[in-house]
C-alpha cells in the first residue's frame, strides 16, 4: 500500500503537466480553427460580390445566385451554407474590406450578432468590448439586447459626437469612477416580478445567486468581495449591501441597493461608509473607494442635491427588473445627440 501512494504522489505532478499541455494544444487549435474559419468566409463574400459586381443586373442576379449557390454548396459540401449564412458572409466582406481589422479573438457566432447591427459606430463598440471583456456570443446578444450602447452615453449625462466616436473606437475607457457607471442596469436576469414590492434582503440574495451575471451587467475590473461587510463606529456596527474591487481603477465599489427612490439619507449613509473605507480598509496602492446606491427611481433636483458637494465618488443609478425598451432609449440618445448639435 505505501508503495502504491508512493507512486501516486510522483505520478500526480506529471499528470497535472500533461493535462496542461494536452489544454493548451486544444486551445491553440480551436484558435487556429476559428483564424481558418473566419478567413475563408471573408473570403467567399469576397468571391460572391466581386462576382456580383461584374454582372449587368447586380440586384436580381445576386438574390438568384445565393440561392443556387446555397443549394450546390450545402450538395457538395455538406451544412453551413443556406441562404441566410451565405448573406451574412456576403455582408462579413463588405463591411470588413480589409482582412487584417477582422479580429480572430471572435468566432464567426460573434460577428453574425455584429453584423445585425447597421450603425457603424454601435456595431464597433460591441465589437471592441466583446473583445476586451472577452464575451461569449451569448455575452454579446444579451449586451446588444439590454442597449449597453445607449446606457452607457445616457449615464454620462449630456452625450456628445465626441463620446460616441470613443466608445466606437475604443470601447468602454475604464480611467476614473464615473466610467463604471451605467443608467440603468439591467437584472432581467433574476426573474423577479415586476408588478410585485421586493425586500433589499430577497434583491440581495438574488444577486448573489446570479453573481456571474451581476459582474457581467457591473462591467470589466471587477471582483466580488461579500456582501453585508461591516462597519464599526463609535462601537455602532453598519452593514454595506455589498462590497466589489475594480482592479482596473483599484478600488473598492460599495453598493448600497434600495427598493424605494433615491434619498438624501442614502447618500449620506453611503458617504459615511467611503470614509471609514478610505481610512480603515484601504490599502496604501489602493485609490479612494466608490459607492452606487442602486435604486428604483431618481430624479435630477434630489440627486443633484442629495450627491453634489461630497468630496467622496457616490453615484446614483436605476435599476430595472427587465429588458428596457430599446426604441425608447435610441431616441432619447438621437434627443440629446440633436440638442448637442443645436447648440454646437
């Protein structure tokens, strides 16, 4: 028997470096696959519109041709070529003409989501953020579903031309506090009813169970600490909702959740715990803590009043238990887009 575990020890070590290499080769082919994969359909639109383009009538020949194509492709070559897909790979080309910007840290799943979308600079932003939070496809169709696009240039109050083309070229600029911020965040997620009061504790809970998802709709950097960490004054305890770090500014985010509207007494609550944060918890790299109260309503005058003049970074947001009208949101950002230009 000890010989038996003797031999188990020494083996476990080579076992775990070979599971590692046998990972990352399986890695570094699903890459290579994806790269292949990506640069054929790129290249078949490319086929398919120089194609088009050198015959009389383009509109009715190519409507004809993808579907005759679709059809000797899928014989010959099995699935992966009806119509639909082929229009997609016809589109893949056109609004990538150069190769070289098609990015294959994305899989062809990624860009058909892409594709659906017809604003240039929208479409570019998902695109960058895909990317740089590393999203899934399904990630990205939920982001693309809950307006991200829309809700981050409304949370940063009067959008202009100048936010729009950052987000589109860079995506979403993580450099100070009030970059994490979004109006509203979206916990579709939940199941919770709408038409029906909830506790903060029960929000709470149903936040901490779908935690994944609740650090996907906070955005990139940050990392779950707990939730009700306490607070010790004048040997009075005080519970934070919960506690989050963003690596990216190296912070600590204090999330205070409410079920009713924003309060003056919120913010002050809020506030108070930063400063014991900021003194108590910090470390020396660390920079100053964030607080979000989290609430079902705001409105500008309370919260101008109730936030304005802190020296600490409290912010204010809705949160919604569904999907927003996205039609809604588009035209309140065309609305302050038009104002903007108005006054230009």
């Amino acid at each position: 028997m000890n010989e038996i575990a003797s031999d188990n020890s020494v083996l476990h070590p080579m076992i775990a470096e070979i599971k590692d290499v046998i990972d990352k080769a399986k890695a570094h082919i699903a890459h290579q696959v994806n790269s292949e994969l990506l640069y054929a359909y790129w290249n078949i639109g490319r086929i398919m519109v120089e194609n088009e383009q050198s015959q009389p009538e383009r509109a009715d020949y190519g409507k004809q041709t993808i579907r005759e194509l679709s059809k000797v492709l899928t014989r010959e070559l099995g699935k992966g070529f009806s119509v639909s897909n082929l229009q997609f790979m016809r589109r893949f080309y056109l609004t990538y003409r150069i190769q070289q910007t098609v990015s294959v840290k994305l899989s062809w799943s990624h860009y058909c989501e892409l594709l659906s979308i017809s604003d240039p600079d929208k479409r570019s932003f998902y695109e960058k953020e895909a990317i740089n939070a590393n999203w899934s496809v399904r990630e990205l169709k939920r982001q693309i579903d809950s307006s991200l696009f829309e809700r981050l240039l409304l949370s940063r109050g009067d959008a202009n031309k100048e936010q729009v083309l950052a987000l589109a070229l860079k995506g979403n600029e993580i450099a100070e506090p009030a970059d994490i911020i979004r109006d509203p965040y979206v916990f579709e997620f939940l199941g919770l009813p709408e038409d029906k009061p909830v506790m903060e504790s029960d929000l709470e809970r149903a936040l901490v169970q779908q935690i994944e998802r609740f650090l996907l709709e906070l955005g990139r950097g940050f990392m779950f600490v707990g939730t009700q960490q306490r607070v010790t004054i004048n040997n009075t305890h005080y519970y934070v909702d919960m506690v989050f770090y963003n690596k990216i500014l190296r912070a600590y985010v204090l999330i205070e959740l409410k079920t009713t509207k924003l309060t003056p007494e919120a913010a002050g609550q809020v506030n108070m715990y930063l400063n014991y944060y900021a003194r108590e918890v910090n470390d020396e790299d660390d920079n100053p803590p964030i607080g979000i109260i989290l609430c079902t309503e705001k409105d500008g005058i309370t919260a101008e009043y109730a936030l304005g003049g802190l020296s600490n970074n409290v912010f204010a947001s809705r949160y919604v238990l569904y999907m927003p009208n996205k039609e809604q949101l588009i035209a309140q950002v065309e609305a302050v887009m038009r104002k903007w230009h108005e006054e230009k």
